[in-house]
C-alpha cells in the first residue's frame, strides 16, 4: 500500500494547474448512457474515479478510450442495464447511471450503495423523484431493480436539495415525455455542467444552478464534445495548502465564482485571493484567524471544504467551530488530526478548534478523499515528518496530488511497500 510522506518546507510558491472536477466528470460520463454515438468529454481528470465509472459504463457496454484529459466513450445502439455490487460499492456515485439508464433502456439493475465513512447514505429521493416520473422500483438481493414505460414528465419536489438525486432525476426527465419541473433542486455548479451538456445533446433545460429546474422532454438525444469544469474541491485544497504554509500560488483555471463562501471565508481568516484571467491567485497571511464554519449545500461552504477548514483552524490564531450539516460521520479524520497535535473537540456535529502555532508530524491514516488530503495539507506545516496512509482514498479524486504539492516547493514523496 502506498504512502505519502511530507514534511514542512516553508511557503509554497508557484503555479497549479487545477484539473477538470471529479463529480462533474462521474456524472457527464453517466449521462452519455442517453444517447448512442461517439461522446468526448474533455477537461477529464486522470482519477481512479474516473477509471471506476469507466469499469462501469464498459459493463454496460459502453467502449471507451483516453488520452491525458479526453475520454471518448462509444454508447452503442443497445446496453447491459446493470450496475454491480462491486463497482457501486467501490464508487457511490454509480448510482448516476440509474436514472439514464430508466430513461435510455426502460429499466436498470443497480446495487444498492451501502454505508461509508461519511455514515448512512440514502437513495430514498433518488428514487422517489423517478416514481414520480413514472418509474417503478422493487429491492431484490441488495439491487433496485427498476422498470418504466415511458417516463413521464412531472412536478418534483425534493426534500433536501441533494446533488445526486437532482443529476439522476435531471438525466431521467431529458427523455421524459411533457415537461419535469424540479423543485429545491441542488444548485452545485456540476449540476449546470451536467445540464451544459444535457442541453449540448438536445435537451431543453432551464434553470440549472438554481433552485428550480424546468425540462421539456425531447425524443431523443445525440452524442457532443463537451469541456469538465474546473475542480473547485482541488482548488479549495491547494489554497488550504496556501493558506497554512503562508505561500503565494496562482491557481490556473480555478474559478472564483465556483467557491464564492469559501473564498469569503479565507478572507476573513487574513488570505489574499484575487481572481485573474487565468485562474486565481492566493497569498497566505503569516498566521491564519480562527473563523466559524457551518456546511451547507451550495451556495454554502461546501462539506467537501470542511476537513480542510479544520486543518486550517488548527494552526490558526483562535479558536473556531467547525459544524456539517449533511453528513453525520464526517468527522472521522478528526482523531488523525488529534493525533497531529491538534485542539480539536467534537460534540454530535459540532467541532471546536483551538489553533496552536505548531502541529507535530505523525504517521496517519485517510479515512476518505477530502479528509486524505486534508491531512497532507496538515502534514506540510507539522514539525518532523507526517506518513498518510491510505493514499488510495486520495487518488479517487485528486490527479497528481504529490506531483502538483512537489512542483510548489512541498518536501513531499509517495513511497509504496
Ligand atoms: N440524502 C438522502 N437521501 C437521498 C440522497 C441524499 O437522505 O436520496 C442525504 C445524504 O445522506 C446527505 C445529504 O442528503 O446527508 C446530501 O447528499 P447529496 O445527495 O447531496 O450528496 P451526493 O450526491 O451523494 C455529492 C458529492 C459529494 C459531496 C455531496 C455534498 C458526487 C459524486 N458526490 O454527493 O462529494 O460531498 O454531494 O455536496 O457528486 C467527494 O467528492 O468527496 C464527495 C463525497
């Protein structure tokens, strides 16, 4: 198993080219299921999450190639609707293809997503929304099977403005017959990507990044070329790394408005960070302001950010409270980080931060993605050496991540055993 080893060594200073965003990607490469032909998606970052949903969509049927940002994916005129237990368990958002594939096929088979280090995680509105378009569903040996004679278009209220369900139900009402109008729909800029791409495709959406989304059902769809947005999580994390080593980095293709909350909250901890034509450019403070976050959907400070946020706290002059609102477990790492050093105290879904002007350098395991590199990011300004274990998590969603800390000056090195 790999590890990553990083040890303090001053600002980091430079230039990052920021990739194409992982849950955009996942979510463009399931929507290509709605239409046969050639898709080519670019601006793909090179990410084991990417190869899964590739594994996937193979499964189904789909051909694909890629070269260093491009995937081509061949959909062919008929498809294997099932998703299996080994690869949804390996990546939840495999449930994206359900939706396209109730619309494309008239039915899909795909295991139920169990658990994961975040807590319990319902599809219950995934599936609710597409009842409401028609679609019938029966649990049957860990899969929903689902089946549906023609979607229909209809009003769909969400209770919670939860990205996968608003992507799964957006992917199945394109195909729909009448219109779908979603209402507290997720407003993530994946959410207008995937739409960008939709709508690239034939589709007649209105609305997406905002609360309601309104879609025409059209009859068919056809294949197109369409660019991933920037990953504004990666984004987020080199400008954590920014902010705790007090760098001076420009983040190229990173868009600000994609991460308006957390640009403000930087600010408010003492960061510089401008937007420029070429991406954003970012200064750290000499020693960070405690700040309090609260998760919440977009446009709030995003979940994905908060790891980050407490890793930054951490060393920050004050003391902050940390809250997540949407998932339970999300404070996993937080013992890692104990572990480190850190002041940090956690009540049900609350976290309090006491910075300390130095953290210690300790061996660690990543519990998920976000949290992985958060503790890398830790790891950067934590005297002696810090070993992240469980880099596997890391690479899901981050290209390069030891390369790009490398190139901006990091003492950073991935050794496997
Ligand atoms: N929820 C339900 N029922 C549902 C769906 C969601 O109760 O049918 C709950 C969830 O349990 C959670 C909340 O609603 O408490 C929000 O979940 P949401 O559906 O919005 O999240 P998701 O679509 O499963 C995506 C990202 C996550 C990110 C969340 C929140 C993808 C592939 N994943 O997950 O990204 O944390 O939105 O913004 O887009 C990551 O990249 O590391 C990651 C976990």
């Amino acid at each position: 198993m790999d590890r990553i080893l990083v040890r303090p060594n001053g600002p980091l200073t430079g230039e990052v080219t920021i990739s194409g965003a992982k849950n955009s990607a996942l979510l463009l490469m399931a929507a290509t299921l709605l239409a046969p032909g050639e898709h080519v998606l670019t601006n793909v970052p090179r990410i084991t999450d990417v190869a899964t949903m590739t594994e996937l969509l193979g499964a189904i049927g789909v051909e694909s190639e890629r070269d260093a940002t491009t995937v081509v994916l061949r959909s062919p005129a008929s498809l294997l609707p099932e998703a299996p237990y080994e690869l949804v368990a390996r990546m939840r958002a495999s449930i994206g293809v359900l939706g396209p594939l109730l619309a494309r096929c008239g039915e899909a088979r795909v295991a139920v997503p169990g658990g994961d280090d975040f807590g319990s995680r319902p599809i219950d509105m995934h599936l609710s929304g597409l009842e409401a378009l028609g679609a019938k569903f029966e649990l049957e040996h860990g899969y929903v099977r689902g089946w549906a004679d023609g979607l229909r278009g209809a009003p769909v209220t969400l209770e919670f403005p939860s990205v996968g369900a608003t992507e799964n139900i957006l992917m199945a009402a394109v195909l729909a017959k009448g219109s779908t109008v979603i209402e507290n729909a997720a407003r993530e800029p994946e959410i207008s990507d995937l739409a960008d791409l939709l709508n690239a495709m034939g589709a007649h959406i209105e609305g997406a990044g905002t609360s309601t989304i309104e879609v025409e059902g059209v009859e068919t769809l056809h294949a197109t070329k369409h660019e991933t947005i920037p990953d504004r999580v990666e984004a987020a994390t080199f400008l954590a790394a920014v902010a705790v080593t007090g760098g001076d980095v420009l983040l190229r293709n990173a868009r600000a408005d994609d991460m308006e909350m957390y640009l403000r909250k930087l600010a408010d901890m003492g960061m510089t960070v401008t937007p420029t034509l070429e991406g954003v450019w970012s200064r750290g403070p000499e020693r960070l302001r405690s700040v309090d976050v609260s998760t919440l959907p977009y446009p709030g400070v995003a979940t994905d950010y908060k790891p980050l946020f407490t890793v930054m706290l951490a060393v920050a002059d004050g003391v902050g409270i940390v809250t997540e609102n949407l998932f339970a477990g999300r404070f996993r790492y937080v013992d890692e980080l104990i572990r480190m050093g850190a002041d940090v105290r956690t009540d049900a879904h609350h976290a309090v931060v006491r910075g300390r002007t130095r953290l210690s350098g300790a061996p660690v395991r990543a519990p998920d993605i976000r949290a992985g590199a958060a503790l890398v990011v830790a790891g950067l300004v934590a005297e002696g050496e810090t070993e992240v274990s469980g880099v596997e998590h890391i690479d899901r969603g981050y290209e390069d991540f030891v390369g790009k800390l490398a190139a901006l000056g990091a003492h950073i090195e991935r050794i496997s055993t």
